[in-house]
C-alpha cells in the first residue's frame, strides 16, 4: 500500500539523487500547524514506519488529534534513528547480546540474527577516576591506570564492535558521550535509505535529552528497552502532555547557564512535569547559544521529564558550522526544515504551537545560585549559601538536614598534611570538580571559569593542597580553547589541571581523598562539602566521606575551593588574603560575560572541532592495540570478574510462561520518598566490608582491583551482591543508614544480599515498599535486574520514575502503584505483613489488582 504522505521532490542538494522526504506541513490539516515541534517528529517518524500505512493510520490520527488523545493514555510506535550507549551500561547490553546469541544458538536458531539493526555508537566515558590530581601528568596516569583496571571490559567491547554490525565504539579518552553526541554524532536531518527526516535518539543514560538543546528528539531509556530497539523494535510510549515553556528577558550580566538551569529544575518540579515533554519557546531562547539550551536540556531527568526540547533555529544550524560540520551537509540540513515547516522563530510567536499548559520564566530573574546538599532540585541563592547551610546542621535528618547537635556547629579538627597544619569544620570543601557535559560542554562558563582562575592567581589567591580539584572535561576541544586562549595554566596553578576524559566526580568516580583528610572528617563526624559542576548529588553518589554536595557553575566551582569552606557570604567576606594583606573579595575577580564572549568569538572555532574529532576513532593507542578475539560467538572466561554470561536467558523456551500469582511474599526493605537508582544500584566504590567485597576476595582480588560497582556490570555475581548496597540506604526496618534489613523469620540483622539469599534458599518471593519517585535518577537496567536477581517479584509505590518503571516491566518484576489517596500509612501497613498478589493471566496496563495481607 502506497504511503499518501510521501513527496518526491527535486533533490535540496544538487550534487545527490533525487531524494524523498515527508512533506507534513502540506497536509491540508490545521491540526498539523499546531501541534508542538516535539509532537511533529513522533508524528513524522510513526508515518515513516508504517509498514502498511492504512493498517496503523490510526496512530497517525492519533497523533494529530495530539490536543484531544494527550490524556487518554492512548500508546504510539516509535522508532528512533539512533542509539547511543556508555559503558557502564553498554557492557550489559552487549553481554546481553552475546548471551542471546547463545541463547538462540541452543534453541537451534541462527544466532547471527541477533544484529543490531538500527545504528548504536558507545561512547566509553565513565571508566576513567580521579586516582591523580594536581600534577601535569594526572591525565596520563589516569588513563593508564583506567585501562590497567578495565583492559578485560574493553577487549570485550572491542569484541562486540567486531562481532556485531551497526556497532560503533568510540574509544576511552575521547570525551562524554552526551558531549560527544552535541559536538560531533548528531546529525539534526538523517540522509538514509533515499530519504531525509529528522533525526532522533534513545540512550542508555538519562542524561540523553542535552541533545534536544540541539532540536534533535531524544531521551533515556533503560538498557532492556534500548536493545530492543537495535534489534529494530519500535518503543510503545504513551502520547506525552507537553508542556511549554515560555522564556523571556535577558539574563543579568552575572548570571550563567548553570544559574538558568538549576532555576529551571527547582520551577518545574515544582510544577510537576513527569512522564511529560517540555518543549521551550518564546523570545528569551533567542537569548540562549546552543551550549547554553543543552545545558537546560541535559538536567531534564532532574525536574522529571522525558524530554527537554528547544526545536531547530538559524543559531542552532550556525552551531553546526561551529562544530565543523560539512557545509553543505548543514545547508541542506536548513532547506530540510524550512520545506517540512519544522524552522523555528522562537521570536514569532505566530508560530507557537498549543501546549498541555504554559509556564514562564522571566531570565531577567534568575540570580547565581547552587543546589543541595542533597538533591539537584534543591536550590539556593549563592548570597544565601551560608545561612541555609548552617539551617541544615541543626535541622532533621532529611533531605535539608544533618541532625548536628546545636554544640558541635563549630567544632574543628586540626589535622596535618604534607608536613602542614590545617584545620577542617563542618562545611569545609575536600573535593572541587569542574566536571560533567553539563556543563564542560559550555564554553562560556567554562572559559569563565578560566578567566576568574587568571584574575585569582593574579590577585594572589590560591586554593589549599589538601582539596581535591579537578578538571574533567567533555572532549578534547575544551582543553584545545582553553589552551590557546592562555587560561590554562592559571586553572592548573590553582589546582585545577586536566584529570581526564569522563564523568568521573558526577558519577562518583572521584577517587580517594587524601587520608588525613579522611581521618579529620570521621574524627569530628564533619559535614564536609564537595563542589561540583555536574547534575546530580543524591547522598552518597560523589564520595563517601562528603556528605553535603552541591552542583554549581564551574566558576563558582573554583571560588569555593578558594574559599575552602561553604559557610561564607561572598558579598560581605572576602575570597582570600593575599600576600600584601589585601582583601580580595568574588566581585573583584568575577570576569563580565563581554570579556567572556570577545575571547569565545576568538578561540572556539570550526578548525578545532574539525581537528579533534577526524581522529577521535584512532587516536587511543592503547585501544588500537587492544587484541580482541573475532569469534561471532563470545568465549566465556569462567575465571573473569568482570564479564560473565548472565543467568537471565536460562531455561528459556519458545512458548511464553504464563504470568503467576505472587503467594505470600516477605518484605525486603521499606523505604520512604525518592529513592533513587544509585541508591538501588550504585556505581561507585565497592565498600571493603560489603557483600560484593567478599565475593571478589574469595576470587583472588585486593581491595586495590575492586574497581567501581559500574565498571562491574558484566558480571551479575558482582552486581546482585551490590543492589541495595548504598551505604546512605534508609530502611524504615533499620534505625540508621546502610545497607542491611531484618531477615523476618530468624529476626536478624544482615547485609540485603545475604538476607535476599535465605528467602530464596527457602523458597519465599520478596516485594519492596517505597514512597514517591522510587527509581528516580539514571537509566540503569541493573537497578531491575538485581532486584530481579534477589528475588523480588513486585514492588508497591506511590509513583515512578518514566526509565526505572519500564526496566522493571523489562525484567518482569511488577511495578505496583497504590490507588490514589492511599499509600503505606493511610492503609496501615508496617512492611511485616506477608503479601499475596493476584496476578490473572490476561494482564494490561492500568488495570487494578488485588493484595491481601
């Protein structure tokens, strides 16, 4: 059946064939001219995949009826153009293909059909740690030490490139994914198959939506619901609400992107956006670069959206000539757009679509600000950081408290370093990061940053030994602009040299702190402080030993490592002293966004980007000389630790198991609000006394080859033993944090794992409890599946995060949510009980089950 929506037209690049697109905008349809950019791209890709169109032009009709359907729960196909993937979660994905291949193989089917079908780059960015810092060789030794530790991870990746078509790797090195997708993969219009149309993407990282900034769809997904999309399914998601958001002013001349979206993040949580789009619009975007709007973007999974959309305008197809982009490719790109009506002018308001609801900001509002210590939404003005952090010490243990008595507020410890006395208190910085593409992949804040640290190290300030800063940028091209332009020794005198390639600090791989400074901390059970340029902060993520941990702007970064403490108001005190006993206060070194945009206009240019990126596939020699087996079969080593065939494909037959009733299942753990996937699964530091610890002891490692949870994900032994394995874990059984429950029939006291393996052993199925937002924060299937492999067949909550629900639907562990008005308290349940779910065996969504107790 012929598609009616099909144009064939003259070829918009005269040096190619004659090309074919989907010209909606001449639909004869007013419904079309106001659906919101974002709705347009689901519309256009639901229409390009239909495979008989008259069959599923009921999608179609839904879609355009967008303004009616959007809150009746009525599900879309949807096939994204791209996958994109990093190693902390690309490793599972590819073991779980490998174990498919298997899988089928022993089903006595072809197991070269499992092939990715639609195009996944991995990017490898979040291996790499802080181990060294404040020498100029720290980037080296990090890096080698990152491929000492994970040279059996990257064999086996570099085995997947090879094994698996469609299948891209980019090296480790070369910078962080969601960075590396704005600068140099995303293509904005795909030319495939004949045809042009927009180019859209689903990522194994929550933190996929910065390419929306970009006016490129796109949003995180768990690692299940990605690898069926390469295998070349279509995602079934619910017609989204999408809700505009109306920007307006200009922002004040001290004000940085970082403030912008911290604002942002506070607002819309506040207004309540999840499960739903936000599409940005009005005349303040054309105040915004690109850099800035993928800034906003990145930290949409942070005010709880699937996506953070700012469509395609004439700045972000001058963004694509910036980046090195071939011109021609970019200028068909435009003429793409203008023809489908999909060019925005976020100042003609003739064009703004309808929306669910509208909200404002005016960005002539926005003040400097931070947020924590505790959670990225919790936001606070830079000029009321001191007041509210010393709130926090006396008040409850929460979210905005640490429950210090009132007369420990300023004790001290004295403690010595390098042959030096200093001092530690409560709201000291032990670690400053400028790290994450949140940020790093701005070049205003970030050659901000280098301008303060050139007028700080002029004025005589420095920043003290024992704090542990960093740089970590997002690719290569930071480094390049920050060089030429002359800032970078400034930021290296002050402690700040490049670290690596990677997330690293925002993803806890911040590596140790100097032990005396640990000593100091647990010593006077301080509330040290960790400054950082990322997009999360969830207790126990960045370091074990800093409990409060705010997010700000990499200038603000290194103005609090100068100042070495949180607890100072930098209107009324001064940075630092300098040598000729001058007060030297933040607004004498603050650079102003002119000098900031004259030296941006004269270093970040097309020659650069160009430069870094032609040889970003070859340039590692350590991955080029990486030899890995070429087997389309993968050889399982049953001595690794690291990459192990996992148990999900076993007895796995052809006929589908009816789903079964859940009989009188224990209670695992029971937990309030926000319990997050890190909290679930983390991915930082395997703690020495941990299940997981005692599993890799008894396979022949020190404590020094642990390695990190994340980089362990290809081994389920490793990351059943590490599920619930956050030491900030807070079960209501328990009356402290950690991670242990009660083991119900003997009444003990015992790690969660090893409580999970005596119900198992004894044959008793387990369900968790939880508050709202259970599984908020990033996408990794692992917080699923080791639950899945504990032994947990339901979980009860109040409401879930988008990613999380759908990885535990993945696995099969039910997401159960209480009925409006109703939770845990209102029905009086303590988590003792024994719970008997009633499964039937013709399931769909939104439908009620019956529990009894």
């Amino acid at each position: 059946m012929s598609n009616p929506f099909v144009q064939i037209v003259e070829p918009l690049d005269p040096k190619q064939p004659l090309k074919k697109f989907f010209n909606l905008s001449k639909l004869e349809d007013a419904r079309y001219a106001r659906l919101p950019f974002s709705i347009r791209i689901l519309l256009e890709a639901a229409i390009r995949n239909c495979d008989e169109f008259l069959v599923k032009k009921g999608d179609v009709e839904n879609i355009l009826n967008w303004k009616v359907m959007q809150h009746k729960n009525v599900e879309v196909p949807f096939k994204p153009a791209r996958v994109i993937l990093q190693d902390f979660t690309g490793v599972p994905a590819v073991v779980d293909f490998a174990a498919m291949r298997d899988a089928v193989k022993k089903l006595g089917g072809d197991p070269e059909k499992i092939n990715p079908i639609c195009p996944a780059d991995l990017v490898i960015d979040h291996s790499i740690q802080v181990d060294f810092n404040r020498q100029s060789d720290s980037l080296q030794k990090n890096q080698d030490l990152e491929f000492e530790r994970n040279k059996e991870r990257f064999e086996f990746l570099k085995w997947g490139s090879q094994a698996f078509k469609n299948l891209r790797i980019i090296p480790p090195g070369s910078g962080i994914i969601h960075q590396v997708n704005l600068e140099y993969l995303a293509r904005v219009v795909m030319d495939q198959d004949g045809y042009y149309y927009p180019d859209s993407v689903v990522g194994t990282d929550s933190h996929t939506t910065m390419i929306d900034g970009l006016g490129v769809l796109g949003w995180g997904v768990g690692g299940i619901e990605a690898e069926a999309v390469m295998l070349g399914q279509p995602i079934s998601m619910v017609l989204p609400e999408v809700v505009g958001y109306k920007l307006v002013g200009n922002p004040q001349p001290l004000v940085t992107s970082t403030d912008i979206v911290l604002t942002i993040t506070k607002h819309l949580r506040q207004v309540g956006v999840v499960g739903k789009f936000v599409e940005f619009f009005g005349p303040g975007v054309a105040q915004l670069s690109i850099a800035d709007r993928a800034t906003i973007a990145n930290m949409c999974p942070e005010y709880g959206a699937t996506a953070a959309y700012f469509p395609v305008d004439d700045i972000s197809i001058g963004y694509l000539i910036q980046t090195g982009r071939d011109k021609e490719k970019v200028m068909c790109t435009k003429k793409y757009l203008e023809a489908v009506g999909m060019l925005r002018d976020f100042k003609n308001s003739s064009q703004d679509p309808d929306f669910t609801q509208v909200v404002e900001l005016d960005l002539q509002t926005v003040v400097p600000c931070c947020s924590g210590p505790k959670r990225p939404q919790d936001k606070v003005a830079v000029s009321d950081m001191k007041k509210d952090f010393e709130t926090c010490l006396g008040a409850k243990q929460g979210f905005k408290g640490f429950q210090i008595a009132p007369d420990r507020h300023n004790s001290i410890v004295k403690f010595n370093f390098e042959g030096r006395d200093f001092e530690l208190a409560h709201g000291s910085v032990v670690i400053a990061a400028i790290t994450s593409c949140t940020n790093t992949s701005n070049p205003s804040v970030m050659l901000g940053a280098g301008l303060l640290a050139k007028k700080a190290v002029e004025a005589g300030l420095s920043v003290k030994p024992y704090i542990k800063t960093s740089l970590s940028p997002g690719s290569g091209v930071v480094t390049y602009y920050l060089r030429e332009s002359g800032v970078m020794s400034y930021l290296s005198q002050l402690g700040f040299d490049v670290v690596g390639y990677g997330c690293m600090t925002c993803i806890g791989n911040s590596g140790p702190l100097p032990e005396s400074v640990v000593e100091a901390i647990t010593q006077g059970d301080l509330v040290a402080v960790g400054v950082l340029s990322g997009n999360r902060n969830f207790e126990g993520r960045v370091h074990p030993n800093t409990r409060a941990n705010y997010l700000a702007s990499p200038p603000l970064v290194i103005a609090y490592a100068i100042a070495g403490t949180i607890r100072i108001d930098f209107d009324k005190e001064p940075l630092g002293i300098n040598a000729s006993g001058k007060k030297i206060f933040l607004k004498d070194i603050w650079p102003t966004r002119n000098e900031i945009q004259a030296v941006e206009r004269q270093f970040v240019i097309p020659g650069m980007f160009k430069e870094v990126y032609e040889k970003i596939e070859t340039v590692n020699k350590a991955w080029n000389a990486l030899d890995a087996p070429s087997d389309k079969l993968y050889s399982w080593n049953p001595k690794s630790t690291y990459i192990k065939s996992p148990p999900f494909f076993d007895g796995l037959t052809l006929a589908l198991q009816t789903p079964k009733t859940i009989e009188n299942a224990y209670v695992l753990l029971s937990f309030g609000d926000s319990v997050t996937t890190d909290h679930i699964s983390p991915a930082g530091n395997i703690a020495r006394n941990s299940p997981a610890a005692r599993y890799l002891t008894s396979r022949g490692l020190a404590p020094r080859e642990f390695n990190s949870y994340g980089s362990r994900r290809g081994n389920d032994a490793v990351m059943a033993r590490g599920t619930f394995a956050n030491i900030r874990l807070v079960n209501k059984f328990i009356d402290k944090q950690g991670p242990q429950t009660i083991h119900f029939p003997s009444g003990e006291i015992l790690d969660v794992f090893d409580a999970a393996e005596r119900y198992k052993q004894a044959g008793h199925p387990l369900i968790v409890l939880a508050g709202k937002e259970y599984g908020a924060g990033s996408s990794r299937d692992w917080a699923a599946k080791g639950p899945f492999l504990l032994g947990v067949k339901a979980v009860l909550a109040e409401s879930y995060e988008r990613i999380h629900r759908s990885n535990l639907v993945g696995m099969g562990v039910i997401p159960l949510q209480y009925l409006p008005g109703e939770d845990a308290g209102t029905l009086g349940l303590t988590g003792r009980e024994r719970y008997t779910i009633i499964i039937p065996e013709k399931l769909k969504p939104q439908m009620n089950v019956q529990i009894k107790v």
